[in-house]
C-alpha cells in the first residue's frame, strides 16, 4: 500500500513540474490546464491511492481550519491547499457556507477527506457569561437561563450539519468527584442537556463522524463515548512527553474508550517571532508529540495512540511560505503518507 502511494505521489509531481513551465508572457490572459486535466490517469491512480491510504490503519490526522474569510485572496484560505494526507479537516465557522467552500469541500471529499466543525460548550459558556457582564447580570445565579440559552445555541449548531461530514463536540466541564449534591444535581442537568442533544443528532445522523473533545473524565454518564469515532484530549498546559502521558492517564477513567484517543496541538503562530503558544520551550510543539504519538506501544501504555488533531493548521501554509512543512513533517512521522 505504501510503495503504491508513493508511486502515484511521484507521477504526480512530475506532473505538476512539468506544467510549471507552461507559461507565457504575453500580456493575455490564459487559463492553465490543472494537472487533473493534463496527466487524468497519474492523478486518477494518486487519488484512488490517497483513498485506500485513508481506509487503511493508519495515525489519524485532524486539522482545525478558520474559514472566517469568505473573499479569499491567497491559496491559503482554501481548504484544498491542506496536505491531501489530513484525514479530517474541521471548519471554525460552519454557520455561513460562501460558494467556493462548498466547492472545495466537495474536492477533498473527492480525495478521502472528511470535512466537519466543532460544537463546542466551553464557546457557547463563554459567550453566556460575556453576555451576563455586557448586561450587568451574574451568570452564576441563572442556572436555568443558562440552560435554556445552551439549549437553542446546541439546536442552532447542530442545524448546520447537513454540509458536513460530521461533528466534533467539545466539553470539559468540571471534575464530579468532591461536588455537593446539589452542585452535582446542577452540573448533570447542563451535561444532559449536551449528551441528549448530541445523542439527538447522532441517531439521525447515524453515518456521520461524531468526535468528542475535551476531558471525557468530567462526564458522570460516559455512554456516549462509544458512539464516538475518536476522542480528542486537550494538552494546554502540557510541555513535555511525561506530563503529556500523565494526562492521558487522567482522562482515561472508567467508561472511557482507550483505541481511538487523539492529541490536540497546535502549530505555531504566522510570526517566528511569536513564541505564545505551538511550542515546548524552544521546540514546536508538533513535531514532539508526533513524535509521541508515532512511539506507541498500546500494549503497554494500556491506550492507543491512534493520531493527533492540531489547532491553527493555516499558520503553517503562512509561517512556510504555502509548503506546511510542519504540518507534512509531523504527517509523515506518524506514517509514510503523500505530501503535496
């Protein structure tokens, strides 16, 4: 499978060399052949490689994407300038879909990529207690307001999801263990309120990806982690490989599933001089847990390191000058994938 995929990823960039030299300058304008159309069988046999790569076992790749510019100016603002290795890609705005983004969904579909969006409770908190101040309210006093308000944000996010491949559901909550019952009984309405939403959604979209994000450890009711395809865990606050283990052993409580766990990171910012997140010290942060990630051995880990998920994906297509070096890095340490 492998040498097959590097066999259609070679006929493929000599294609695209080879077109690199139709030009012409003339002051006309001309409309370049796309590789598709000049070479149709080497790129027809790379697609079809890329396919079976993705239905084969193999590190899983997310890549989170912000969409919020509906005019694109560069290649970067595409979706189809992510190495065609990322197994699923998650727009940040799902709510208003312009005409080339459901284009260029429909051409990485084409390519064995799923295309998906968050739905994420931690966001929907945020903009309730942003709400409250802007008001002059206490939102901690307005538990059922809160919970009504959480209700039609779910309802509307999950409306969105019939141009998509599925959805990622991110919540952290809060540690149960030392609640009073009466904190207990608050927090368990709020978290029924997601899992029935989310358990809503997933019965009638029974086909579609459902991802969980967040630290599953906090749900009192795990049972919708098995409907899960992956469960991505959050490493915030993480520097090194020992706290990085430490918290996956925390989030792998009872009722938790242990084959399909993700770890989120983040690429660095545009700027080599912004260091304020994307790295351990002076090391990017990606290429250390790929690294991580690809040095698994469940049968002694008790858990499976089965890919990772990375924030701010389009930084790399700016910090490198449209390449994603890093990103293709850390893609071909987890496996030997095709890289554009």
């Amino acid at each position: 499978m492998k040498n097959k995929l590097k066999t259609a990823l070679g006929l493929f960039a000599m294609g695209s060399l080879a077109m690199v030299s139709c030009t012409d300058v003339e002051s006309v304008e001309i409309v370049q052949p796309t590789v598709e159309e000049t070479y149709p069988e080497s790129y027809a046999a790379y697609v079809q490689a890329l396919n079976e790569y993705k239905a084969s076992d193999h590190k899983i790749v997310y890549a989170w994407f912000d969409n919020s510019e509906k005019v694109p100016q560069s290649a970067g603002q595409h979706i189809t300038s992510i190495p065609d290795s990322v197994d699923v890609i998650s727009m940040m705005y799902p709510e208003s879909l312009a005409e080339f983004e459901l284009n260029d969904m429909e051409e990485v579909r084409g390519k064995g990529t799923k295309v998906v969006y968050t739905v994420s409770v931690p966001d929907i908190e945020q903009a309730w207690v942003d709400q409250q101040f802007a008001n002059g309210g206490d939102q901690s006093t307005m538990t059922s307001e809160f919970n009504a308000y959480l209700q039609t944000q779910l309802d509307a996010l999950f409306a969105c999801s019939a141009s998509f491949d599925g959805v990622i559901v991110e919540f952290v909550g809060q540690d149960p263990t030392f609640m009073t019952e009466t904190t207990l009984a608050a927090y368990e309405a709020k978290q029924n309120i997601v899992l029935n939403a989310v358990s809503t959604w997933k019965n009638a979209n029974a086909d579609k990806i459902l991802t969980w994000q967040g630290k599953p450890q906090n749900l009192t009711d795990k049972s919708i982690l098995t409907s899960c395809d992956c469960i991505i865990l959050d490493i915030d606050d993480v520097e090194d490989t020992n706290r990085l283990m430490l918290t996956v052993q925390q989030a792998l409580t009872e009722g938790v599933p242990t084959d399909n766990i993700l770890i989120a990171v983040s690429t660095t910012p545009e700027s080599s001089s912004d260091t304020s997140y994307g790295y351990w010290g002076s090391t990017r942060a990606l290429g250390e847990v790929a690294n991580w990630v690809s040095a698994g051995y469940p049968a002694t880990d008790g858990f499976t390191r089965a890919g990772i998920a990375i924030y701010n994906v389009q930084n790399d297509y700016y910090a490198t000058g449209g390449l994603y070096t890093y990103v293709k890095e850390a893609i071909n340490t987890l496996n030997p994938a095709p890289t554009k």
